[in-house]
C-alpha cells in the first residue's frame, strides 16, 4: 500500500513506500529484514516476467517500430476516461511543468473524511505541527470481530462497502464477460494494477508463450559497406554518434542522400577527416529541419551525405519526420538535392595511386569521358539512359552504350567509353548530354528512422530463465535489420545492397530462382527498404527457405557482387546474433507424398504381428483395427504436427520424434487384447458380471458367436 507515517505505532517510512511501523515484524535482525525484502522484490519480479504480457520495448522508450507506437492516446472530455488535469483536486504540476498526482493530499483527504465521520481523533505532536491521528480506543467493544479493529478495515476495507465514497473509481458501463488479453503495461506492479482497473471486461488473460531456441533468434545488424555506395574507393563507412550525444535524445532521424562537398582540384569528395567537413554537414542538416527547432549540435555527422538528427521524443521525431516528407508547397521541399554533375575530359594521373582496374579501362584515354558529381545511388544503366534517352538522336549518335562501357571510379566519378576521341569532344560541346546528365543530379534526400539497439542485459526470474536486454548505444537505421517475422520464416536471408531504384521484388524473385528448389514466394521471401517517403533506398532482403541455397548463391559470386538489372549490388548473408541459450535447429524434415501417407495411414509399422495374428484369432480383423486407427490419427492434431514438429514446439518434449502416433497404436492394441475373453478363459472382467458362488454363464459367447456370422452374411 501507500503506507504513510501519519498513524501512531503503524505504516512508518511515509510517503508511497510504507516501511516498517512499530509492531515486531518477526525478524530478529537487520539483515534478515533486508533479506526479506530482497526475496518479496525477486518473487514478484518473476511472477511479473512469466505470468505478464510486458513490453519492455514500448515501456523502456527504446524506439520505435510502427506509428502506433509512438501514437499518442487522446479522449475528449465526453470519454469516461478523460482526467480534467488543469482541475484536478489532486493534480498539479512540478517546477518542471509536467503533471503530478498529489498522493499525499489524496491520503490527507481520506483522512480528513474519516476524521470528520468520528473514526480519529487528533494528537498533538511537538516535532510535527500537523500531528498525526489515532483510532478511537475500542473500549466496551470486545465482542466485535478483530478484524474490524485494524486500521487497514478502517481505512482501506471499510471504504469497499461506501458507495459515496468520492475516491472509489465508479464504472461508467457494465463490464462484459469477454475474456479479452491484457493490454500491455510497464514491468512495475503499479503498472499492472493500472491494467487491470482499466480492463474493458471481468476476465483478464495474461500468457507468456514458450520460445525454442531456433525462434530466439535475432539479425546482426547489416550496416552499410560505404556511406556513398557503390563502386570504388573514397567511400566512408556510417559514422556512429558518440554515447553521450545519444543517451542525450529519445528520437532519432537518419538523413542520406545529401550533395557531397568537392575538392576544388580533383573534383573528388573532400577529406572528411577535415573538420570543417563534418561541421557544414551538420549546419545543412540543421538547416534542413530548422523549423522543428533543430540546432547544428543536434546532428551527428555519419559521413559525406548522411547524418543522424536527435530530438527530445520520439514524438518529436515522427513530427519532424512527416512533416518534412509532406509534398513541398511554392517554396518546394527540402528534401530537393541539386547534384552539380560536371564533364570533363579523362586525364591520366601517370601515378601509383591509379588502379589497376581503371588502368585496364582506360587502355585508350582519349575516348574516355569523365563525368563528375554523379549521385552515388545512381547505376550506369540509370546514368545512360538519362544521357542518351532510348529512341533520342543523342541515342543514334552516340550508339546504344551497355551498362559495361561505364567505369565508377569514385562514388561520385563515372568514366564513360564512348569509343573515340571526336565522340567525346562532341559529348563535351553538347548541353543537350549536360542538361540530360544534370537532372539525372536532381535527387531527393531520403528521411528514415533511427533508433537505439537492444543488447543483452541480464538473466533473471527463477533460475535465471529469462533473459534481459537494455539500451545500446548503438543506432540502427531503418533496414539495418531484416523484418523479424521474415527472418524467422526463412532458413537464411541475404542483403542486397545497392539496387536501382527500378528492381521491384519480382525481379529479385526471378534473379535468384535459379538458386531456389521451389518456386520463389515473390512478397513473402523479400523485402525491399523504403524511406518516410516510400521510395526505395537501394536495399534488399531476399529469404531462402531451404539449407544450402544462400550457399550456392555465394559461391557464384565469391567476390559478393552481382548486377542486377544494371546496377552493380553487394550480396552480404545475415547472420544470426549470438544464441546464448539452446542450439539452432537443422531445416525443418522435409517428407515425400509416399512418406506422408504412410504416417497416416501405415499404422501395421507400429504394431506387433504375433498381437494382431492374437486378435485376429478372436474375431477381430485388421480392417476394422485400421478404421480404428486411421479415425485416431485423422481426428486428433496431437499425432500429426504435434506429434511431427521438430525440437522445441513438440508438446511432449520428451518424446522423440513420431513416437506418440506409435505408443498409442502399442498401447490400444496391449489394452485390447486385456479385454477380450474366451470361452476357456473369461478373463476378470467377464467373471466380475457373476457373483462368487454362482455359475458363469457361457452363453454370451454364443450369442457373440451368431452375432458377427450375421454381420459376415450382410458383408459387414
């Protein structure tokens, strides 16, 4: 309870905590009152953890995976459930601002209640000018039951049966008979009581399901190979903030996509080691959002055209995340980016700095174009196509170029072959190919989420059963991680970094088809990753249900790059975190046509062929042992997938694969044979129709006789 020191020789420790009052609690010593307290905190926390539905996610602020989560719950006044604050006798707001519920001025009230009914008297106390209150001495009131004596029936049970009561929450509507699941609360008991008041029904259902090993699992983190992607060097990879600008923000925001700044000589990404580099990152970013009231200092640089944004809440990053995605109005959005792609002609550097690969391209510098500030997202394929458009005449000119002819030196330098030095010079003085190639430049900057990531705390509950994560300091992005119903529905997942912004899932399904047993689930077995806006990032996940196929898809491509539909892409495999606890499971067993319907129908494989020959004898012949079975096994789900799942969702863990089918089939056929009786021996059961000095009739052997030589005769 709230507990509270007013009472003479009760409760002790005031405020919410209620320590130890007056009375002799039964410990003989200090320690064992800590003990104590200990093992209340630790039998709670398990009952909690095992018998709650308690999401620590939501609860801990950790993030955000949907909308609804950072949704907040508004209700009009007319809602039963609506709390006038600003009017609240007992509501009032902190130095802070933020509401607070006066649990001592609603104790106070009650009492003051009480004390007017004439329950308490005061007493005066020098070191305590409000004094404090006792009951009325119970003088000439032996008779009357102990219980109603106490101070918790004055104060707390007496108050159930007062219907006038003004502290008692009254129900605005009867509470139905549902049996609906507890919504989810906060891992305190407070918390949990708060639930249950406002469960809409009389029943309440609370579970924890059992997780196996090979459903525990959960994604590495896949970070970026290159903040600019694709191609050669001069990337960076994602810069992580540091841990106390995290822990400083409850919101975050990833924005990509921005215009690199350039050398002035090399035309290449300036150094980010500089500085100045990562400071006019953050001033662009902060300019980007500074209508919600972001600084410079609330962005952290990841790299040359991406940055982290933190904000107080995650409300306030959903606000700012939606509200700078919105279509632009007269002044346009934001999120514009103007590429300023430049060309230029190729020049050989002559150093030890160039690349071999580059060198072998360029074998005859004259006929290379160089194009400069060229998106990092943009494929060769994408690049020709805006230079030279299908069925133009710049397309007639200069010939229909293969995505091959490119060469991405940096992620901002393309090298085009146009096969000779007149078509480059033409190239140069054409605006039609600059004007084609500067709009190919005009890109949006992409807004995704962030938040922080979920690491390994702690085992706890009895024995250590559960285990317990808290807050990284790490940032995930949005697609750093595959969907994890998509990831537990597959055997392996692969990331594919780098697409254009043209591949669709089906042609993710018909790339790695040849890699597949089965016909590929084109939306269930991929995962294309989307910005706020819903367009694609270049990012990919694609599932292969079965063991050996995400093998065979890395061992054609050794080097982890593959092209699909032009675009040059980085084929990574996710692997699982570390499983802390229990083994992986193998694929799930795979079964033949043949092998499904003998399980279901072969029960002869179970059984003993001196039982059956036994039975036989006595009239009863397979055929109708098989109607028997094959009903038991068609009719009940405990010997089909129950019965046949793998390690871990099986309901009889100590049963070995398929055996339950089996025993069931020995032990029908064991009890049979105990039941059925002969005319030289009866057996108990027969006996037992007959009393102990009389005669056993042998006659219903007779009839039984007849009986199933009519039933022959009709061909039954």
């Amino acid at each position: 309870g709230r507990g509270g020191g007013r009472y003479q020789g009760r409760g002790g420790g005031g405020g919410r905590g209620g320590g130890g009052g007056g009375r002799d609690d039964g410990y003989d010593s200090e320690d064992e009152s800590v003990l104590g307290d200990i093992m209340q905190a630790e039998s709670l926390e398990h009952s909690l953890s095992t018998h709650v539905n308690v999401k620590f996610d939501n609860a801990d602020d950790d993030g955000y995976d949907s909308d609804g989560d950072i949704q907040p719950v508004i209700l009009s006044p007319d809602d039963p459930h609506y709390l006038d604050k600003d009017n609240h006798e007992h509501v009032s707001k902190n130095s802070a601002g933020e509401y607070v519920y006066d649990w001592d001025s609603m104790d106070m009230a009650a009492l003051m209640k009480l004390k007017d009914e004439g329950y308490y008297e005061a007493v005066e106390d020098p070191n305590n000018p409000t004094g404090f209150y006792r009951p009325h001495d119970n003088a000439g009131q032996e008779d009357q039951d102990p219980i109603e004596q106490t101070l918790e029936w004055d104060y707390y049970f007496r108050d159930v049966c007062d219907v006038d009561n003004p502290l008692l929450l009254k129900p605005t509507r009867p509470k139905s008979d549902a049996r609906l699941p507890l919504k989810p609360h906060g891992p305190g008991l407070d918390d949990w009581l708060l639930a249950l008041a406002d469960h809409p029904s009389k029943y309440a259902v609370m579970e924890r399901k059992a997780r196996h090993a090979d459903s525990a699992r959960e994604p590495r983190p896949t970070f970026p190979s290159k903040d600019m992607g694709g191609g050669g060097g001069g990337g960076h990879r994602r810069l992580l903030p540091e841990k106390e600008w995290v822990e400083r923000y409850k919101g975050y925001l990833y924005v990509t996509g921005l215009v690199p700044r350039l050398d002035v000589s090399t035309r290449e990404i300036a150094d980010f080691d500089d500085p100045l580099h990562p400071q006019g990152v953050a001033e662009d970013v902060a300019n980007m959002f500074e209508e919600f009231g972001v600084t410079s200092l609330d962005v952290s640089p990841a790299g040359p055209t991406s940055a982290f944004v933190g904000f107080g809440t995650k409300l306030e990053a959903k606000g700012a995340m939606m509200g700078i995605s919105a279509d632009g109005g007269e002044g346009g959005s934001k999120l514009a980016m103007e590429h300023p792609v430049e060309l230029h002609k190729y020049e050989e550097d002559g150093g030890d700095d160039t690349r071999d690969d580059e060198k072998d391209f360029a074998s005859a510098p004259g006929s290379i174009l160089r194009i400069v500030g060229v998106p990092a997202a943009v494929s060769p394929a994408e690049l020709l196509r805006y230079a030279f458009p299908p069925g133009s005449r710049l397309e007639a000119m200069f010939g229909p170029l293969p995505p091959e002819r490119c060469f991405r030196k940096s992620p901002t330098t393309v090298l085009l072959d146009l096969g000779s030095s007149d078509l480059v010079a033409r190239a140069m003085k054409s605006s039609n190919v600059l004007q084609n190639l500067q709009a190919c430049g005009a890109r949006e900057a992409q807004v995704l989420r962030a938040k922080r990531e979920r690491v390994f705390d702690r085992w706890a509950g009895v024995n250590n059963r559960f285990a317990k994560s808290k807050l990284g300091t790490r940032l995930l992005v949005t697609g750093d991680v595959p969907p994890q119903p998509m990831y537990l529905s597959h055997h392996d997942t692969l990331h594919v970094e780098g697409l254009g912004r043209g591949t669709t899932l089906e042609d993710l399904a018909a790339f790695f088809q040849e890699f597949s047993a089965d016909s590929r689930d084109v939306y269930g077995s991929g995962h294309v990753v989307r910005c706020s806006r819903g367009r694609p990032t270049g990012s990919a996940y694609v599932g292969f249900e079965l063991p050996g196929e995400i093998e065979r898809v890395m061992e054609k491509y050794a080097d982890c790059k593959a092209k699909i539909n032009g675009a040059e892409v980085v084929l990574r495999p996710v692997r699982d975190k570390l499983l802390r606890r229990g083994v992986r499971d193998t694929a799930r067993p795979s079964r033949s046509v043949d092998e499904l319907n003998s399980d279901l129908t072969d029960w002869e494989r179970h059984a003993d062929p001196k039982d059956l020959a036994e039975l036989a004898e006595l009239g009863i012949d397979k055929e109708i042992l098989g109607e028997v079975m094959q009903t038991l096994r068609h009719h009940n789900r405990t010997f089909a997938a129950s019965d046949q799942a793998i390690s871990g969702e099986r309901l009889y863990q100590e049963r070995q694969q398929g055996t339950h089918y089996r025993s069931i089939v020995r032990k029908y056929l064991k009890t049979l044979k105990g039941c059925v009786g002969t005319r030289e021996e009866p057996g108990l059961m027969y006996e037992a129709m007959f009393a102990p000095d009389q005669e056993v009739d042998m006659g219903l052997f007779d009839m039984e006789e007849d009986r199933i030589k009519k039933l022959r005769k009709k061909g039954i």
